[in-house]
C-alpha cells in the first residue's frame, strides 16, 4: 500500500506514474531531479506478470544487451549518448553494470535492476507505491504518465481503451520488414501505383516494385518454406488473423497464394522491361514522412531474423538491402499514438495523461527508457508552469518522438490488431507501427565525398561518414535543447 509522501519538491503536486519498468524509472528520475515529487506506482511486488520474475524495478525480461555503443556510426549508440548527456538514470545504471559485449552495451541484469531500485528509493522526492492501478477515473491525478509496457493489466488494457476514445488499443501487431530507400536497386525496381492509380495526395507511383520471373518466385516461396521460424511463448497468446498471416504461412497454404495476396502482379509495367509481365511483384510503401523508409506490404513474418535477411535479399533490387527493422509477430501492448498523443505526450482527449515507454510504439530497452526520459521532462515544466519544446527531429530522440506523434505515414506496414477487429482477407490496413532508433528517422544529408582533411572518401566509405555527420549534428543539436531547458548535463562533442 502507500507510503507516507517524502519531503516535497518545488511543487506540493505530485506527478504519478503507473509502471515501473525502464520507461517509468526514468520518468520518475527526471522528473525528481527536476524538483517536482514524484508517485511511482509498480503492480509487481503486489501482483506479477507472465515475463517478470522479481519485484525490481526496470527488470530486464528478455537480453541484457542495450546494444551498440557506438555513437558515431550507429543510432542506438546515439541514443545512449544523447540520453547520458541528459542525465539518464537507466544509462547511468547501465554503464555501472555493464558486462564485456564487444562494441555493445550488456549489464549484468540483476545489478542493474538493483541500482536503478536502489537510486529511486534513495530518491528524496521519489516515493514508490507498490500496488494496481485499475482505475483512473477515481483519482485526483493533474498529471499522469502511464508507462506500463506491452504486459500492461487487462484492468489497465481496459482503462487506456476507454480513454482512447476510439478503439485504437492494439493487442499483438504483425510487423514487415522495412528497409532503407537508398538501398533499394532502382536500376531493378520501379515507382508506380496499380493501375496508376493516385492516391490522395495525387501520387500515382507511390510504392517502388520489385519484378520477379517464375523461376525468381519459385526459389523465393522455397526459401521461405524452409527458413527457420521462431515461436510464440507459452504466455504470448497470439492468435492469427486472416487479414495479417505470416508470408511463410500464406506460401504453406499454396504455392501460389502469394501470387493472389501481397505479390499479385497486376496493373504494373516494368519501365525496365515493358514487354515482359512478371509473374510476381513485390511492392513498398513509403514507411515515414522523411522518405527515408520503406516497408515491404504484406511481409510481416515470423521468420527468425538471420533467415529474413537472407530471403529477402532474394528479392530483385533488394539484393543489397539495409533493413531498418526485421518483421515480426509477438503480443504487445501500444497505442496509436500519431492520432492519440500531442507533441507532449499527451493525451489529446484527455492533457492531464501521458504515456511514455514501449505502450508508445517505440521498441526495444533504451527507446523506451528515452521516450520515459522526454516524458517525464515534459511532465515536469508543466508542473513548474513552463513549457519545455520538444528536442530537435535532428536528434535521436527527437526522431523518436517525431515517429511516435507526427512522423508516421497512414498506410504503413504492420497491421495491428485488436481483439475488436479482426480481419477477414488480405487487405493492407492503415497503421502504426512500433519501431527501433535508425538513421532513417533522422533528416537525411548528403554523403560527404571528403573528410575533415579535405582527403578523398572512398565511394563504399561514405555511407559511414555520412553517418557521423547526422551524429555530430544530433549531440550539438541536444546540447543547444539542453541549455535552453537548463535541464540536463552537457558535454562537448
């Protein structure tokens, strides 16, 4: 039950958050540090989840890898190094547990879980409560962050639900690969839309296709027989629906499902070869507003990662593929936040709730710590009366945010299902997809054809380079969105 609240902050109003995993912690610890007390509610202790074996906060369930460290070539890397600039808690705790993981960041589990409990009961604004919130509705809350995750209650599933308005609460999502567009092969694929048809925005070559012939498609559906699937865990529950089944378990239906589904070769004409008709086509939609991005329609799977990889590429034009996520089908728990959640992380239905963490539609350990970060330093100015602006799209957190409240394009790959509306036959829904960090989330640059000392780059080299360009703008970027907040700790590039 509650503990007795400890010395207030700057303001006598706390700031409640409901989840104590990696988003919540680091919520919770920018907005102590921030002066404003803080309520963090943590269901285990009280009840448990099916994934979660201990009452830590910031348990890690799945690897204990944060993976790469390297912010010059890498956007994860960035990330880490943007939110250690921030002050983060959960990279703090990271970097004192970390374990040898090569160019990653690895921890050892336990203690890191331990010190970021430890850090926030120690925490003289911090004040944690361990039991369930079912309700919100009751409470005399002005300021929520709910940070609960993909296992959220089915009591908390329902609140969220409610206050969504609108059904847009998403129990598993089906998720295709996306790759990089300046990756895909042009002198193989083409733009253009069925039939030429224009879409609202009177675009007739919105997706880029990719041709194969019957000997291309024969060896495609064998590759994908025999890839190595991954499993559902015992506690996941996933079920399938017609509307977002697996390639591969399409391909096991018929060898010429596919044909008649997500590859059907009608209405398009090879400017390559215009008087050949492919026997099947792979088409990609344009994944995010930048252009940076394109998903595979149709393509979610459950092929393990190595196997998707190496299938995919079987595609012509997709050969040298760079793919910004692997696909995926697993439960979870997330929002539809580009139509759901302001600028702020909050609520448009209701300003008083913010939700923070994996139940966003980010993925993956420091993602959701970070959007816990952005979360908890907006719930902070506004207890203190003043607006902090959201980080620059130049930086990996804000492309994070941007990805999660404005960035998104309708029409895009996964086809997130709710238990309210399952689908019947093949058709590509509009929606939103989770995501990790990638570099196409962030404005695109030129690749520079010569580095500092004016000495040629190698033409294979330049992607790298170009890389830390988009870096190095990105940490001085936060830096000038730190010092405008007084917020955070800097340090030089």
């Amino acid at each position: 039950m509650a503990q007795s609240m400890k010395n207030l902050g700057m303001t006598n109003t706390p700031l409640h958050i409901i989840g104590g995993g990696l988003a919540g912690s680091e919520a919770a610890w920018q907005a102590a540090e921030a002066g404003i007390p803080v309520v963090l509610h943590e269901m285990r202790g009280v009840r448990g989840t099916e994934a979660h074996h201990t009452d830590g906060l910031a348990e890690l369930v799945c690897s204990n890898s944060f993976r790469s460290d390297d912010w010059q070539f890498n956007a994860v890397g960035l990330l880490h190094a943007e939110m250690r600039r921030s002050g983060s808690l959960i990279l703090s705790c990271a970097d004192a547990h970390q374990v040898p993981a090569g160019g990653a960041l690895a921890v050892d589990r336990d203690g890191f879980s331990a010190a970021v409990t430890a850090a926030l009961e120690a925490h003289p604004l911090v004040t944690i409560v361990r039991e369930e919130v079912t309700s919100l509705a009751d409470k005399p809350w002005d300021n929520v962050i709910c940070a609960t995750g993909p296992l959220t209650s089915q009591a908390l599933s329902d609140v969220i639900l409610e206050l969504s308005g609108e059904g847009h609460l998403s129990f598993f999502d089906a998720i295709a690969p996306i790759v990089h567009a300046d990756s895909i092969d042009m002198s193989k694929a083409w733009r253009q839309s069925r039939y030429d048809k224009e879409g609202p925005g009177g675009d007739a070559a919105a997706y880029i296709n990719c041709p194969m012939d019957r000997s291309q498609y024969e060896a495609f559906i064998d590759a994908l027989l025999d890839g190595s699937k991954a499993d559902f865990k015992d506690w996941e529950h996933v079920p399938y629906f017609d509307g977002c089944l697996p390639i591969e378990v399409m391909a096991e239906r018929g060898r010429e499902t596919l044909r008649f589904g997500p590859m059907k070769p009608v209405g398009l004409t090879n400017p390559h070869n215009p008087t050949v008709k492919a026997h099947a086509i792979v088409q990609l939609r344009q994944d995010n507003a930048l252009g940076t991005l394109y998903n595979l329609v149709g393509f979610q799977t459950k092929l393990k990662h190595g196997a998707q990889a190496d299938v995919f590429r079987m595609i012509p034009g997709l050969e040298n593929a760079q793919f910004a996520r692997l696909g995926g089908l697993h439960r979870n728990t997330f929002i539809q936040s580009p139509k759901l959640l302001d600028r702020q992380l909050r609520l448009k239905s209701k300003p008083s709730i913010r939700f923070a963490g994996q139940i966003t539609g980010v993925e993956g350990y420091v993602e959701s710590a970070a959007i816990g970060l952005l979360a908890g330093r907006f719930a902070a100015a506004q207890a203190l009366g003043r607006e902090v602006a959201a980080p620059p799209e130049t930086t990996a957190l804000g492309a994070l945010l941007n990805h999660i409240t404005i960035g998104h394009l309708e029409g895009g790959a996964s086809q997130p299902q709710s238990s309210l509306q399952p689908q019947s036959s093949f058709q590509p829904q509009p929606s939103f997809q989770p995501m990790n960090v990638n570099y196409g989330l962030l404005p695109p640059m030129e690749a520079p054809k010569a580095d500092e000392n004016g000495q040629k780059i190698p033409l294979k080299e330049r992607g790298r380079a170009k890389k830390r360009l988009m870096s190095v703008r990105a940490l001085n970027d936060l830096n000038s969105w730190l010092d405008g907040q007084k917020l955070g700790e800097r340090e030089s590039v």
